[in-house]
C-alpha cells in the first residue's frame, strides 16, 4: 500500500481548514496530514487534532515575495516526507481539494494505488463560484456540493499537486520547474476560494490579507462569480473531456510547463454524483 502524504500551508483560514482536515482526513488518514501554519501568531485549532499541525515564523510580508517563500518552503518539507518514507505527497491550499470521479467508486486512496507517477500528476482544474440569484449564501454545516453546483474549467487549477520525487513548485503549486505535467483522466481539484461572495466580501475586508497585497488579488479572481452567473452552462462529460486534451497540447509561450486553454471561458453544471463528496 502507498504511503501519501497531503501538506498544506495556511494563515487565518480555519473555514477551509476544517474542511481540509476532514476531507483528507477520510482519504488518507489524519496522520498523513501536514499542516503549516504561517506565522507564530496562529492558533492551531482542535480540528486538527490527530494530524501534524505546526507554527512557523511568518514567510514574508507582500503576497509575491511570499509566495514564492511559501512554495521553496513546502517543496522542502514534500522532500523530506518523501525521503522519509512516504510515495507520493499532495501539495494544495487549504481551499482545494482533490477528488475522485465517483463514477469510478474509488477513494482517493485506491485510486492513487493504481497510477505509475513518474514526477508529478495534475487534477483537471474546476473553480467554483455563487450563481446569483439560484444559490445563496455558504452553510459550512452542510456539504459544499450540496450548495454549488456550477464551476469554470479553470487552466491556473489544473495543477501538478501530486509529486512522486522532489522537486521544485512554482508559486501557488502551478508548475513543477523543470518537468513537463501529465492530467488524469478520472482526477478533479475543485477550488473553493471565491465561491461565495460575503465570504468574499470579508476577505476584501481582511487587514491582514490588505497589507499583504491581496486586494487586487482577490477582486481578479472574483470573476469567477461573474462567470458562473452570466454564462450559460455547458455539458459536464463533454467540456471536461474536451478541456484534458486542450490543455494536454495548449501552452501558454511563457511557461511551457503549464496548461493553456484558448483563453476560453467554459462554466459547466457538476453532476449530482458528486454532491456528497465534501
């Protein structure tokens, strides 16, 4: 059986956290779960009880610099699980999640047993938003698919989350340097972090998050939102199939090692098979 590891790095985000922990938590076992939380001032919640959670000192102080430290950092501790014991580590923030087609039956777990990596595999990217006016605000009581249901296949989640060797991340995961990425048939990574838009609302309110030079950040990426409202949704099966070949071939000319689509803005409705994954 493999051993696999799912690390993350988070500041001042318990909602996603917890869902974190309890998503992989169930696929993996808590005790394959590294948390790091960035800056001394944290606290680390009960909820990650069982799992290995710990504080380190604050990885700069503007959101690019940052990142690129968060990164360099989590490739390191990636490296050191894998020459600790471990086959495969899963690196993702806090808001995304790697799932399985539950068409297939299989948890994440057995599913990864089955795949020969030689360095990294990549989830087809599904970001989601809040269709205005049909889906209200977020209950964190209930499962997330049970009140989203409405995605735009996203390139920039299209990630190479699953490593088999050390290597390097790019900054937020995207590219592994160096090495070219492969996307699974049957793997999605849906990304939560603007699917909602008080929660939004309160980010853009955040002062820590402000003086980091999130701003512009989060108002970018609360397109989704608008997307996901106003454009007509496409066939699930069908743009899905479509998107793993496009971005198998397409490159973007500045990074050869990510996916491109065309610039092409596709939202589709995700099937209710998935409705009780997370």
């Amino acid at each position: 059986m493999k051993r696999i590891a799912a690390i993350t790095m988070v500041r001042n985000d318990d909602f996603y956290l917890r869902k974190w922990v309890e998503y992989y938590g169930a696929q993996l076992g808590r005790e394959n779960l590294y948390i790091f939380f960035d800056g001394e001032d944290q606290v680390i919640g009960d909820f990650c009880e069982g799992t290995h959670a710990s504080l380190h000192a604050k990885i700069g102080s503007q959101v690019a610099s940052a990142e690129k430290g968060r990164l360099k950092f989590l490739s390191g501790q990636a490296a050191r699980l894998l020459a600790g014991g471990y086959d495969l580590v899963i690196g993702v923030d806090a808001d995304e999640f790697i799932v399985v087609d539950p068409k297939l039956g299989k948890s994440l777990q057995e599913y990864l047993e089955t795949c020969r990596i030689h360095t990294s595999l990549s989830a087809l990217g599904l970001d989601f938003g809040q269709k205005i006016g049909e889906e209200g605000d977020i209950d964190e009581s209930r499962p997330f698919l049970q009140q989203r249901h409405y995605a735009q296949i996203g390139t920039r989640y299209t990630k190479p989350s699953i490593i088999s060797r050390p290597c390097q991340w790019g900054s937020g995961f995207h590219r592994v340097k160096r090495h070219n990425f492969h996307i699974s048939k049957d793997l999605y990574l849906l990304h939560f972090g603007y699917f909602d838009m008080k929660r939004l609302e309160d980010r853009f309110n955040d002062k820590d998050r402000l003086r980091q030079g999130w701003a512009s950040h989060i108002r970018k990426r609360s397109r989704t939102i608008r997307y996901v409202t106003e454009l007509k949704a496409r066939d699930f099966e069908r743009w899905t199939a479509f998107a793993r070949i496009c971005q198998s071939i397409i490159r973007p000319p500045y990074a050869l090692n990510k996916p491109a689509m065309f610039e092409l803005k596709i939202v589709v409705r995700i099937p209710d098979r998935f409705s009780d994954i997370l």
